[in-house]
C-alpha cells in the first residue's frame, strides 16, 4: 500500500479505549513512534492501544493527511486533490486557481496550511530543520514566485533556514513521461543545491505529490550533499496512484 489516510475503520471504539490497526505506513509509523512507545508491527499492520481523548486528538488533527510510503525518511501530503465525488477538496481547489488562473490571493491561505501542519506535526516540528522546495523549470517564473512566497512565508514564521534549489539546466517537463524517462529526464538537469546541509534534517516541499519521481530524485541529491533526514511535504495528493506505483516497482526491483 503506498498511501493511506486515516479512516474509522481503522479503529474499534469500546468505552474508553481505542484499539488501531492500520496497514503499514513507513510515514505514519515513526510519526506515531514519536509520542508513542508500544506500537507493535502484525502481519504487516501497526497495531496500538490508547485512550479516547489522545486518539480524538490524533485523529481530528491528521484524518486528511496523505500518508506517503516511498523513499524518503518520511512523506505526506496535506490533502487529496479531490473528495470521493472527484470534486477538488478545498486545498485543491486553492491549488489549482493559484498555479493554473493566478489567483495570488490564495497563497496566503495555503502558506498558513503548510505553517499549521509542520507546527502540528512531530519531526517535522524542529527548528533545527532546513527548508526547501522542489525547483521548477526557469520558463514558468508565476509557478516559481507561487511556490518561493508560500516557502519564504514558511520559513519565516516558524524560523526555519531556507536553501535554495535551482536546476542548472532548463528542467524538461516530466509530468507524462514514463517512469524511466521522469528519471533519465531529471539526471539530465543538474541540480544546484545552495547551503550547509551537512548532517541536517531537511524539509522539502512540493505543491503536488503524483508520481513520486521528481520529490524522490531531488531527496537523494540532498542526502548526497550531507542531509541526514529528508522529510517531504507537499499541499495535494493526486488521485492517479499509476506513476507512484511504477517507482515503487523500479525501487524495489
């Protein structure tokens, strides 16, 4: 499985207590981990015990949260891009109207949604942390400034060092290439990567999480210049799970 979101039935409500059991997520399992020591893996499901208010807490807080399993040390997405009704969620829908209708005046809306979650989300909430963004391609200066705001405005509010990412060479659009295409695409676009990442925990942001490739290529050239941890964050989730499934086929091949 390699997203999943919180959902009741996932838990058994009895009085007070909460039993989970969840299908393995490497993302949710070490945020978990985190506050909680007496997680246990079962037949491939996180399973634990706790008490209603801290479960009430935990679910109302992360139920639209993406959980990612993929190469970095951890993955999320704030939200899906669409509801059940394939309707754009209201992130999505912000999403769409800025980067496709230059409707600039969501991006003070969706600088406060990354704000909050990394705030509310443990490991992700260090000052220690660096940030960063995926880079775009030179050609599409609004997407770029859409992006740099939303990370500029990240940074700083919650005091977290920001890096510059910049390809060297023009990036070719990857978005309906193959998954080995997406790749030899990317190792054609050298990566500049500016500031001391050296045995740091880097937070790196993207606006849309759909194959995979992209975030993931961008992770390892970070963990090459140093970077301890890669934690990956994006606003939406695309629905299309066909790429993400293909890299995990090349990965674990």
């Amino acid at each position: 499985m390699h997203t999943l979101v919180l959902a009741k039935k996932y838990f058994n409500i009895q009085n007070n207590l909460v039993e989970w059991k969840i299908p393995y997520n490497k993302s949710l399992y070490k945020l978990l981990g985190y506050n909680n020591k007496e997680i246990i893996i079962e037949n491939e499901n996180i399973k634990l015990e706790t008490d209603l208010d801290s479960f009430t807490t935990f679910f109302n807080t992360y139920k639209n949260v993406v959980f990612i399993e993929d190469d970095l040390d951890l993955s999320i997405s704030i939200s899906q891009e669409f509801d059940s009704e394939k309707e754009r969620k209201m992130i999505g829908k912000m999403w769409y109207e800025t980067k496709y209708k230059a409707e600039y005046s969501n991006i003070d809306f969706l600088s406060d949604v990354l704000i909050y979650t990394i705030r509310n989300l443990p490991i992700y909430n260090n000052s220690e942390n660096v940030l960063c963004a995926v880079p775009i391609s030179a050609d599409n200066m609004s997407e770029y400034n859409f992006i740099d705001v939303i990370l500029k405005n990240t940074s700083k509010e919650l005091k977290i060092t920001m890096l510059e990412l910049k390809w060297l060479n023009k990036k070719e659009k990857v978005k309906y290439l193959k998954y080995d295409q997406k790749v030899n695409a990317l190792k054609n676009s050298s990566l500049l990567i500016k500031g001391d990442l050296i045995n740091k925990d880097c937070i790196l942001f993207d606006d849309l999480y759909q194959s995979g490739a992209t975030i993931n290529y961008v992770a390892s050239k970070l963990k090459e210049q140093g970077a301890k941890n890669v934690y990956g964050i994006t606003l939406i989730k695309n629905p299309n799970n066909f790429d993400n499934n293909e890299f995990n086929k090349n990965r674990l091949s």
